[in-house]
C-alpha cells in the first residue's frame, strides 16, 4: 500500500492509494478464488490514523463493475459516507478521493458501498484504527476481521441472488479471520492483548469465545466503554466491532477462537471454529486497564419517550424508495426499532452514533457509544442519538447485506 503521512505543524494527513482489482484470492493452502481486494489482499490495508488527523484514499476503480467505499462508523461529511445517495458510483478505470478528519478514536473499517451482497464476499473491506491520547496499554494489539465464504461445488464462490438467501442472508461453511481460512494465532504467556474484532460476513452473527476463557470488554463501535466489562462470550453482529482484553494465558496452552451456538432466527447453529490460539513463552506484562475508560455522559434517561419508531418489518416490505423525515441539527432523537420478523436484524445508522438507552425494556450494562446495533426478533431496541452539525443525505439499514439489498433501508436527511 502506498501510504504517507505528513505533518504540518500539529496537523497530520494520512494519505493512502486503494486500487480496488480482480485477484487470486489466497484463502487456504492452494485454494483460491476469483475475488476482488484493495491493494490485491484481503483485508485491504490497515489504515491507522490519530484523532484529529486529516485522511485522504484516492480509490482507483481497476475492477469490471461500479464501487465506492464506505468509512463505516467515522463521523464523515455527508458528501464523503460512500453511498449512492451522496457520490455517484465509480465507474470502472475511474477515480475518487476521499478526503475528511477522523474525530474520534476505535475500530472502524472500510467496505464497498455498491453491489454489497457480492463486492464484500469477494474481499472489499479493510480495518481503520484511530487512536486516542488516552488508550489504555496493552502488551500487544492484533485486529481481526472475521468473515466467511460461500463456495460452490466446484470450490468457486457461489452465485449470488437465490432467493433463499435473500431471506435468510448468505453464510457460508468456510469461516475466515483476515482473509484466511483456520488461521492460527500466538500470544506471549502471561501478557494482554488487545483484540480489536470486526464482522465483516454479510450475514453470520459470531457469539464469539476464546476458549470458555474469560475476557474484558474495552470498546465497541464508537470506542471504548465508559467502564470495562467482564465476558466469557460477545455476540458480534455483521458490521459491529469489539475491543476485547485477552489474556493472560499459561505458556503451552493451545485455544480455539470460535463462534459459540446462537440462533437469529435460522435455527441454532453448531460451535464453528475461527481460529487456533497458541500460547508462547511467558514474557512480562505491563497491561494496564483502568476501572474508567472514559466519562460517557447518558443522552436521556431510561424511561425517555421515543419521538419515532422505525418498524423493521415495514421497511422491508417499502422497498428502496423509503425515504424518513428529516433530522434538525441539534434535535435529540430517541428512536424505537421495532422488529417484529422472525429473524434478528443488526441496525447500523450511518454518520452517527447512538447510545442504546433500552433492550426490551432493560438498560443495558454499561454505557457506550454504537453505530450497529442487534434487534432480536420479536423485541424492540430504544436509542438516543443527536444529529451534530452535519447536514445532508444519511441512510439506515439492517446490516445483513442481502436485506439492506432487499430493501431493509431508508434515506433520510439532517437539516439545519
């Protein structure tokens, strides 16, 4: 990848070159696909930035069909999310340029905006990492976006459009962490790491376990927690990201890095395998990891009532053309997802975070900022968010891939 970083005074731009082409996409051992990646590797390349920094991609458009990209979580102008409602797609042998500061500091990542369902099954998605001044240590930090793959007979990726999956989303059997299938990891004896966890699968939902082992949530999508959270299992939804602090583990011990049983509606699934953990000699830890991570101040009360209610089961049946009432600049919004389906839905709102004030009427265990939330079905999700001073074209949609392609979706604007 051809990145630069330039100061200018106290002012950085980080500036990166993404060539979004056709490759050979090594995911095992001698197995290969025909798969579309940045830069010719899936993941695309990790983007690391500072908060504050200035972050210019000029995308080249190298692949047989329309692209743009998407910066799923940052606060970016309207002009810059990637939709299609905001930029017209580019075409192929065409260039963009991205171009926006990143205000905040955790794990986002970057994906293709247009043709989803198909461009992030074959690789168009990558990690950004935004560090803040006051990050918690760690003895080592790996990001792991996970991810799988739906194969033909023939070990080809399977068509896309059947109908089944439009329904159901699409999953496949070959579960994948950063492009690689049963990868295998190593970690020192008695030291933390942190684990900063994306699901970039179009419809998987991950109960994620290392092991049985105990872990500490740190962040989720909007960065850390306001106060650690203990966990042995996170279910990590398509589009959500969590910060998880791993370790310490006894030297020669061996873990497997798996999706415990969960069913969203499509019937339990089995324990599925991501990954092998090894444990190496033991080193020194100098983790540390505050009672506070950070002060998040509570948007309203518990009890707050909703001023909308987006019902996930009318969005699916509006269809693409659905267009919500604006958002004011400055105007507290409490919403209430309803999602009467039989199937969970994840809610990702674009440009914007949200605190989720009630999960079926409970408030959740600790306070933190989201821009993907999961809806079980048959449940209801209340969230307060509050439209900052950037106006424009902004959609939310279910983040199973082939729903939003259905049309699980809707445009609406913030206006001054």
């Amino acid at each position: 990848m051809s990145t630069s970083t330039q100061r200018t005074s106290d002012v950085r731009t980080v500036t990166v070159e993404l060539d979004a082409r056709e490759v050979e996409w090594e995911f095992a051992p001698g197995r290969t696909i025909r798969g579309f990646a940045y830069n010719g590797q899936v993941p695309g390349p990790l983007i690391e930035a500072k908060v504050g920094d200035t972050i210019e991609v000029r995308l080249t458009n190298s692949l047989p069909q329309p692209t743009t990209i998407h910066w799923h979580g940052i606060r970016v102008p309207a002009e810059m999310d990637g939709t299609e409602a905001v930029q017209p797609p580019v075409e192929p042998g065409q260039t963009f340029e991205y171009r926006f500061v990143v205000p905040d500091a955790g794990t986002f990542w970057y994906h293709s905006h247009t043709n989803e369902t198909e461009q992030l099954e074959r690789g168009l998605y990558g990690a950004l990492v935004v560090r803040g001044v006051d990050e918690p240590s760690f003895d080592g930090e790996r990001v792991l976006l996970l991810d799988d793959l739906k194969l033909d007979p023939d070990g080809e990726v399977a068509p896309f459009g059947d109908e089944h999956e439009h329904h159901a989303g699409r999953e496949g059997d070959v579960r994948l962490v950063n492009g690689r299938q049963e990868s295998e990891l190593e970690i020192a004896g008695g030291t933390i790491e942190r684990w900063r966890v994306v699901n970039a699968a179009n419809a998987r939902f991950v109960r994620l376990s290392i092991g049985g082992r105990p872990f500490t949530i740190v962040g989720t999508d909007g960065g850390l927690l306001a106060e650690p959270l203990p966990a042995t299992a996170v279910l990590v939804t398509p589009g959500e990201r969590f910060d998880v602090a791993v370790g310490p583990f006894e030297e020669g011990e061996q873990l497997t890095v798996e999706a415990l049983p969960y069913d969203r509606g499509k019937g339990e699934t089995p324990r599925e395998p991501f990954a092998t953990l090894r444990v190496g000699f033991m080193a020194a830890s100098q983790a540390q990891i505050p009672s506070t991570l950070r002060e998040i101040q509570r948007l309203v009360p518990a009890e707050a009532e909703p001023n909308r209610t987006i019902d996930l089961k009318a969005l699916m049946h509006a269809g693409h053309h659905q267009r919500a009432e604006p958002v004011h600049v400055g105007d507290l919004q409490v919403w209430d997802l309803v999602n009467e389906t039989g199937q969970d839905h994840p809610f990702h709102l674009h440009g914007f975070f949200f605190q989720v004030v009630q999960e079926d009427g409970e408030p959740p265990p600790v306070e933190a900022w989201k821009d993907t939330v999961n809806v079980p079905r048959k449940s209801r999700t209340r969230i307060a968010w509050l439209p900052d001073d950037r106006p424009g074209e902004w959609m939310y949609h279910c983040h199973i891939l082939e729903h939003h392609a259905m049309g699980m979706m809707a445009h609406f604007a913030v206006v001054p």
